[in-house]
C-alpha cells in the first residue's frame, strides 16, 4: 500500500467536506440562524488537512535525505 497515494486521496476528500461545511455555514448564518456546531463543524476537517497538507510539503524533503 502506497501510504503517500493514501494521504493525497485523503487530502482531496477532506477538501470537499471542509468546502460542503463552510458552505453550510454561510447558508445558515444568511438565513439568520447561528447554530454552534455548524459554525464549528469546517474547524475538524480543516484540523486533518493541515496534517495531510504538512505531510505533502515535507516529502520532498525527505526524499531528498533519503538520497544522500
């Protein structure tokens, strides 16, 4: 199993959910309702991103260790 296909892929699906939430969000906060787990509900997506996302970024530069 390809453990850098896996994050990517997971990187890709969380950016959906985190878009869908935040799009929740400025649809009820527009009709006048402020419920408090919507509000907070693109924060755990966003959370998992910026792993997968710190993880993209550093394997170039672990490749490059692993070369040398």
């Amino acid at each position: 199993m390809n453990w850098n296909k896996l994050i990517r892929q997971a990187h890709r699906w969380l950016s959906i959910i985190f878009t869908l939430t935040v799009v929740a969000n400025i649809a009820l906060i527009s009709m006048g309702q402020n419920i408090a787990w919507v509000t907070y509900s693109p924060l755990l997506p966003l959370f998992f991103m910026l792993l997968t996302g710190l993880w993209m970024f550093a394997l170039p530069y672990f490749a490059r260790a692993n070369r040398a």
